[in-house]
C-alpha cells in the first residue's frame, strides 16, 4: 500500500498527481494544501470521491505551518498503519516572473527563498522519521534551475536562483539520507499548462505528473541526488 505526501495539492500539478494517484484505492494519498480557505474546490471533491486522499494544511512559506505537519502527518499514518514510501515537494512560487538581475527585490528574493527552498527542506527534516526504507524524495524543480538549461533566459530571475538552491539541496538531501537508502531527486516538469506556467506552456498536465510518477516508480538507490525530466531523461546541472 503505497502512501504519499505531497504538498500544493489543491491546484495545477498537484492537483493532478492527487487525481492520477487517487485512482488506484491501494494507494494512501496524504494532500497538503496551504490553507483550506484558499480554493480547494477540486479537491475536496476527490476526497469525496475517493476515500484514500486526505487533505491536510500546510504553508511551506510558514516555519508554524510545517511545525505542526508532524502530527497531522503522524495522525493519519497511524491509522493506516503505514510510513511515506513518496515525499513530493511540489508547492512553490514564482510571483515576480519579468524581473531580471538587473531589477532583482530584496523581499520577493526573500518570499522565494522561504517558499522554493527553506520549505522543501524543513518538510523532509520534519517528516524524515516517517520516511520508509528506501523512499523516495521529489523535488519538483525546473529546467530555470539548470545553469546550462536557462542560459538565455531573460526573465524569472529571481524565480530561477531559487530553484537552483532547491537543486543543491536535492544533493545535501541525498547524501544525508543515503544511510536510511532514501532516494532523493530534482524532478523538471516541463513547461506544463497551468496557471503557474502561463501563456506558451506546452505540456498536458496528465502528460507531465504520468511520466513524473513512471520516473519515480522505477528509481534505483544509485539514482540519488540525480536531476531528471519528466520524460526520464537526465537534466544538465
């Protein structure tokens, strides 16, 4: 019985892992949402629909928040029986996408910093004891955390420098979880239709979160601290 936690569930990519891992009843999904005032529509209606998703609150952008995860988490593993075989950090922002190095806020730095890289991190140490023998730890990056990726890109300046810490915490992660066989990795959506991704965006969401969870299912120990694409290729650092 396979048991995730995934937090930004209540829209765009999170959304959809939660509908895709909801169809199959042997899975337990655990759906962490910012507030329950925000507009979790959707989800409350796959949790309706299905009795394996759980919705609980979590702010990644809120050190409070994530304190209190801990027994939310324990409340519902408890009853299940079961640890986290998946950890997916998928919240994130990108609020101040036209600006470039030139014109870069210190406060929008800040919010992105605190949301894209401090909140991934507290999350697993949080959660690190619920973790199972050889689980898995999703990073949800970008190809704008890939210094070879984002090389001509004009704008998400700020957006892009916080992904590329998020990235270097993958590896700190993956090395520091290697003795409990946690697999830990950087995952490139692509650029997937949703609000976050905005006017051009390519990729079907269903497309994006299908090859993601193909990606993750098949990982080996010797994939840790690996940045990959949705499609399984090998993303350039």
């Amino acid at each position: 019985m396979p048991t995730y936690f995934l937090t930004g569930a209540n829209r765009g990519i999170g959304l959809e892992f939660v509908r895709q891992l909801s169809a199959n009843n042997v899975n337990t999904i655990i759906a962490a949402v910012r507030s329950r005032k925000s507009d979790t529509t959707a989800l409350k209606a796959l949790t309706k629909e299905h009795t394996n998703v759980h919705m609980i609150e979590c702010d990644v952008s809120s050190m409070d928040s994530i304190a209190s995860l801990e027994f939310r988490v324990a409340e519902i593993l408890s009853k299940t029986g079961e640890n986290l075989n998946y950890l997916f950090n998928v919240a994130g922002i990108n609020a101040t996408s036209a600006d470039t190095s030139l014109s870069i806020d210190a406060n929008s730095l800040k919010n992105h910093m605190d949301t894209n890289v401090l909140g991934p991190a507290k999350i697993v140490e949080t959660l690190r004891q619920y973790l199972a023998h050889g689980a898995v730890v999703m990073n949800l990056s970008s190809g704008l955390g890939s210094m070879t990726v984002a090389t001509d890109v004009p704008k998400c300046c700020t957006y892009s420098i916080s992904k590329a810490a998020q990235n270097m915490l993958s590896l700190h992660q993956a090395r520091d979880l290697r003795r409990s066989q946690v697999i830990v990795i950087c995952m490139d959506p692509g650029w997937v239709k949703t609000a976050m991704g905005g006017k051009g965006a390519m990729v079907e969401p269903e497309v994006s979160i299908h090859g993601m969870l193909e990606v993750v299912r098949e990982l080996k120990r010797e994939d840790s601290g690996k940045f990959y694409r949705f499609d399984g290729g090998v993303v350039p650092w």
